[in-house]
C-alpha cells in the first residue's frame, strides 16, 4: 500500500476507532448491556468497517490494478473479483 503519509495516518486513525468500538460491544456483552445497546454500537463499527473498506477499494482500483493493459472487459472482471472478494 503505497499511501501518503496524511493518508496512512487517517486510515490507521480510522482503524482504531473501529477497535474501540468492538472493544465496546465485548464490554457491552461481558457487562449484561442491553441487547439494543450492543446492537446499536455493532451496527456502528459494521459502518465504520464498511466505509474504511469503500475507501481502501477505492484506492486499489485507482492506484494498484493495472492500466492499459487489459482490455475494458478484463479490467471490469477484475473490478468484480475484488469486490466479490471482500464483501463477503
């Protein structure tokens, strides 16, 4: 991953956000929390990793999948397995 360093920081920044927020949905379950509590925090770390997800498969397909040479219909099969591939 070749980020500038502005970038690398907010996408690191971004991840931690996102582990706290798993980390408090394991309190929440340890701590006998509200069903709705916990769900409503999950939903908001699901977000968060979708988003950070949508944003580094922006960045590949921009910056990493070759250009020029391959063919539209090669490049748009590429563009499919790497979104059929993480969005599992």
């Amino acid at each position: 991953m070749s980020h500038l360093s502005r970038e690398k920081l907010d996408l690191v920044t971004r991840t931690k956000k996102v582990i706290g927020q798993l980390e408090s949905v394991l309190r929440g379950l340890n701590d006998d929390e509200q069903c709705a509590d916990v769900l409503q925090r999950l939903a908001a770390a699901r977000g968060a990793i979708n988003s950070l997800m949508g944003e580094l498969l922006e960045d590949h397909i921009r910056n990493h999948m070759p250009r020029n040479s391959k063919s539209s219909e090669e490049a748009a099969n590429d563009v499919i397995e790497i979104v059929r591939t993480y969005l599992k």
